[in-house]
C-alpha cells in the first residue's frame, strides 16, 4: 500500500501545487511527503479545502467509490487536466445550468391562444381560446 508521505506527494502533484503553497514550511513539507512526520488534522483540511481527496489521503481509497462509472471516467478526466482545462470544464457546467431565461407570456383576443415560453424562442401551446366545437366546423 502506498504510504501517506506518498499520497500527500501523489495529490499535491494531481493539483499542480509546490511544496510552497502548501501553508508549512518546506522542510516541514519534505517531512511529511517523506513519512518522516505525520500531518495534523488542520493541515489536511486546508489541503482537502484545496481540492486533495481527504479520504486517499488517509485511507489509501478515492472518494469517488460511489459513483457510477462514468461519473469516475469524467472525474478521472477532470483531474487530470490543468488548471485552464478545469476552468473550461466549470464554465460549460455552469452554461448548461443556469436557471432558465424569464418565461413570456403572449395572450389576447386576436391571437387565438395563450403561449409561454422563454425569451429565445422555446415555447408551446399552453391552451387555445377556441373551443374544439368551433374548429370542426370550418
């Protein structure tokens, strides 16, 4: 089994991170990826705050045991990319969704029914305002 210096090493790498940006001090950071010392919990939940898998870290098993598979092939893929890639990845997320666009409302005498929809032209026919015994005998 992999050693928590290792994990703690492997996951660092998988975020792109420096030893330095890991909030303790270098050495203290040699030590730990080295096995020579142990992480307190404070140090773990700031790297879990900064995307590590606090489970792998501690247990040697990814977080992602509860997903389907494809859901881990997309994680896997989303791990594995750089930080631009993951920026473009949220962004299309975050483009399909959105809430809808305001529904519109169209009505009157004149138009014959009454049809909802948003603002870019997705609508239907939510009701018409001529009885089905008028349309038959046109």
């Amino acid at each position: 089994m992999v050693s928590l210096g290792e994990r703690i090493r492997e996951e660092r790498t998988r975020l792109g991170l420096t030893q330095d940006q890991l909030g303790v001090a270098p050495k203290t950071q040699r030590f730990y990826e080295s096995g020579e010392r142990s992480p307190d919990a404070g140090y773990l939940e700031r790297f879990a705050a900064m995307g590590a898998d606090p489970l792998y870290l501690i247990t040697g098993r990814r977080a992602d045991l509860f997903l389907s598979a494809d859901e881990s092939a997309l994680l896997m893929g989303y791990r594995s990319m750089d930080a631009r890639g993951r920026a473009m990845v949220v962004a299309m997320i975050n483009g399909y969704t959105q809430p809808a666009a305001p529904s519109l409302t169209i009505s009157g005498s004149t138009i014959g029914q009454v049809v909802q929809g948003d603002a870019a032209g997705g609508g239907q026919v939510v009701s018409s305002s001529e009885s089905s015994s008028s349309k038959k005998g046109r």
